[in-house]
C-alpha cells in the first residue's frame, strides 16, 4: 500500500517539474508548443499499449478503458483519469512503469498548462502562483488516488 502512495505522488510531482520547467525557460514555451504537445501524446499513447500489454483484465475492458480516457483527454480532463490507470496497475503488477509514464506525462501537461499563467504580460509571475495554479487544476488525481485507497486495502 505505501509503493502505492509512493507512486501516486511521485507520478504527481511531474507536473509540478513541468510547470517549473515553464518557469525556468518562458522564452522557449512559444517555439517549443508543439513539440511539448506532440511529446504529451506519445507518452499517452505509450500509457495506453502499457494498459494493453500489462493488462489482466479481458481485452474489451481494457479497450473501453482506453477509449474513455481518450475522451477525457480530449476534454482536457485526463490527468484527473490517470489516477485510474494507476490504480489498475497496482492490480495487474506494473505499478512502477505505470507511475514513471504518468510522471513523464506530467512534464509537458504541467507546462502546456503554466503557459498562460507564464505569458502574461501585466501580472506576477510568482513561482508559487503557476505552481498552486497547476496544483488547483490538478488535485483531483491526488483526491481520486487517495479514494481508492479502501479498495486497495479489500484487495489485499
């Protein structure tokens, strides 16, 4: 149980790295939108075969699974629905794999999402403001996470 928790927040500190990185090189958000957006899908889609390959589950949950968070990534609401994929990796065995995608992810979702709090022009950009502004719209994969945990106590 506590690999789990482990797990859970260190796959959530890949945002924070990511809003950080935002932080460090604002002149290169602009340049580099894209390839952190292309760079965001890949480790996705490579989320998505870890759930297929790993998966003890049949195939057609798996596939339902994968077809739902592909929506809710396209609803911008995907991050939140990792805390998912992890928990069924606790159950099929590659909680780490499924951790370190989810932290890689992080990096360019935490800076996709600091860019407008980075760009503006008659603000402060304080650290803790990107970073409590990347926190707040991502909190809900710690609360999701942790919700779980009585599960994870039944199924062990």
């Amino acid at each position: 149980m506590i690999d789990y928790i482990l797990a859970l927040v260190i796959s959530f500190a890949g945002i924070i790295l990511g809003s950080i990185l935002a932080l460090i090189a604002p002149e290169e958000l602009k340049a580099g939108k894209k390839w952190w957006q292309l760079l965001e899908w890949a480790v996705f889609i490579a989320i998505i075969a870890a759930m297929f390959y790993f998966a003890k589950i049949n195939f057609l949950w798996t596939g339902l699974i994968a077809a739902l968070l592909a929506l809710l990534k396209i609803a911008k609401m995907d991050y939140p629905a990792l805390a998912f994929v992890l928990l069924l990796s606790f159950a099929d065995g590659f909680l780490f794999l499924a951790a370190s995608l989810i932290f890689i992810y992080g990096l360019p979702k935490g800076t996709l999402e600091a860019m407008p709090i980075v760009n503006m022009r008659n603000s402060k950009k304080s650290i803790l403001r990107v970073l409590l502004g990347c926190v707040k719209r991502n909190i809900l994969y710690l609360i999701l996470g942790l919700a779980v945990l009585p599960f994870l106590a039944a199924y062990l």
